[in-house]
C-alpha cells in the first residue's frame, strides 16, 4: 500500500507529464476498456468512503483524475444490457487475501486466470471476459466454483460477487475501480502477484501494464468451465454465451468496384472510433449499440430517468 500524500515517487509517477507520454496514453485507453462497463452512470468515492452515484458521462479526464489520485471512482458492474465485462469477489474481511488466494487457485485448476487486488478490508479478485457475458452465466459459473470451498470448510465465510442484480437496466454494485486512493484511508492499493508479494507503485504506468497483460476469459472457456460443472445430465441446460462476435463488414450487390472495396476492408468501427468517438460502441446480440452521434441519446426522459444508447 502507498499512502498518497506522503510517497514522493508514487506522485511524480502521477504527475501529468507521464500521462502525456504516448505509451501511457495508450494504456488508459486499454484501462479504459478493460474495466468500463457504462460510460453512466458511475459512482464517486465520499471522504467517508462511501459512494454517490453521478449521471454523468465518465470521459478520459475523469479516468485520468482517478489514476491521479484527484478523486476516486467506482464502476457499475453491469452494463446497459444486464451483462458483465468482469467479475469481482469481495471477502470484505481482514484475512480476505488469504480467502482470495485459495479462490485464486482453484480457478486456475479450472484454467480461469484472475487478478488479485488488496483492498481495505481485504481485497478484491478480478476476472475479465473478452466478450460480454450473460449475469446468469458468469454467476452460475463463479458460484459453481466457490460452493464447493462452502462445503469443504477452505472457505469459511460467505464471499461477496459483484455484479450482484440479474436484471437488465440495473445498476448493479459500484465496485472501486483499482489503483485510486481510498478517501477515507488516503492509501493506494497495490496488486499481488502470484507469491502474494504486492506490486510495487512507484510507477503507475508500468503497473497498468501489468494489470492489463492478464489474459481476459475467452467464452469458449466460461462455457467449458459451465458444463463441468453442471449436475449429471444438464449440462445442455448451461444458460447461452454470448454470440462470437460478428462481423459487421456488410456485404454489397453494388457494381462499384471502390464501394466493393471499401465495403470489405473498412470496418466502420474503427471509423467511429475515430470519427466519433462519443458513441462508445459496445457489442449488443447479433450487432453493437452506441450513443447516438446525431442527437442526445443521454438526456433524461420526462420522468428523469436516464437516457440510453440507440445508435
């Protein structure tokens, strides 16, 4: 753990020439994708530690504010479609890196790499898909894996897994994004590694990296993983993945050689990455949902609900 306000090189590695450097640039924008799930609603950090919700926009300077230790913010665990990027297992307990580290191992005998974070009371364990989830899925599978350390005895407290709603349009729980400072304690948590040493701080760029080299789930895996762990005879029962994802390069009958062209080789979401980056595309079914770029698809309704993407 770094306490902000006293570790003179965890601030300069804070400092806004760093992230002005093009590798560090390039990691937020990983960083970005890897824990987002919502660009809105997200939640910030009190100086009591609890958190408050802000129907706002989360854009790159509020990320960077993070990092940067300005403020401290946490993410909703599902998405605007009720599925999940990530999973996160929260002992909320003084030994929960010991607990953790048992959870930890036993996903890797079922080939299921993880991230262990310590955290205040505790830690928290990390596991990233490539692909949106299914809630019912993702759940199914993790319970599946902590059930037996229940029965066992290796587990001997109930753990706490985020995201903890099913249903689509919920929020979920906001669960601090890694590698701010906590406002109630002023401390930063590190990562540990596979010996349960803590990553070291000093450099938050190169520990981004480190974070960010954990290899993500591939659904291919969650669904192996699923039907091991299914009863006896329903395993085709296992709730559905989500679909590969699909190619959006349309096909064409036009006589045009250059429309043919560029049908096959540009992928329109590398142009709206460019173009328009705003519209934040996120795989959906068979196709992506975004912001509108034409019209303000975050206003709230007459109600004051928030909006949601249509594009």
């Amino acid at each position: 753990m770094t306490r902000a306000n006293t570790s003179s090189t965890c601030a300069n590695a804070t400092g806004q020439e760093v992230w002005s450097r093009p590798d560090a640039q390039l990691l937020l924008l990983e960083w970005e994708r890897r824990f987002l799930t919502r660009r809105r609603p997200y939640a910030r950090q009190q100086e009591d530690g609890s958190y408050r919700w802000v129907f706002q926009r989360l854009d790159r300077l509020a990320l960077l504010a993070h990092l940067q230790g300005k403020e401290t913010l946490a993410l909703s665990s599902t998405d605007e479609l009720g599925q999940r990027h990530w999973v996160c297992v929260d002992p909320d307990a003084a030994d929960g890196l010991d607990q953790l580290s048992i959870v930890q191992r036993t996903l890797e005998e079922h080939r299921l790499p993880s991230l262990l974070e310590s955290s205040r009371r505790g830690g928290h364990l990390w596991l990233f898909y490539t692909l949106p989830q299914p809630v019912p899925l993702a759940l199914g599978v993790v319970r599946g894996i902590l059930d037996p350390l229940y029965a066992s005895g290796h587990l001997q407290r109930v753990l706490e897994v985020y995201p903890d709603s099913i249903e689509p349009g919920q929020l979920g729980h906001a669960v601090r994004m890694p590698l701010g400072i906590h406002r109630r304690t002023g401390l930063r948590y590190p990562f540990v590694d596979r010996n349960g040493a803590s990553i070291p701080l000093e450099d938050l760029p190169a520990v981004m990296a480190v974070a960010l080299a954990q290899p993500a789930i591939q659904p291919e895996q969650v669904r192996a993983v699923a039907a091991q762990l299914a009863p006896s005879g329903q395993a085709e029962r296992t709730p559905p993945t989500a679909e590969a994802v699909p190619s959006i390069l349309a096909s064409t009958s036009t006589t045009s050689a250059v429309i043919r062209w560029v049908d096959g080789q540009v992928n329109p979401l590398d142009l709206l990455e460019e173009l328009a980056p705003a519209t934040d595309m996120r795989l959906a079914g068979h196709g992506y949902l975004g912001w509108c770029p034409f019209h303000d698809d975050e206003a709230p309704d007459a109600d004051g609900r928030p909006g949601t993407p249509s594009f």
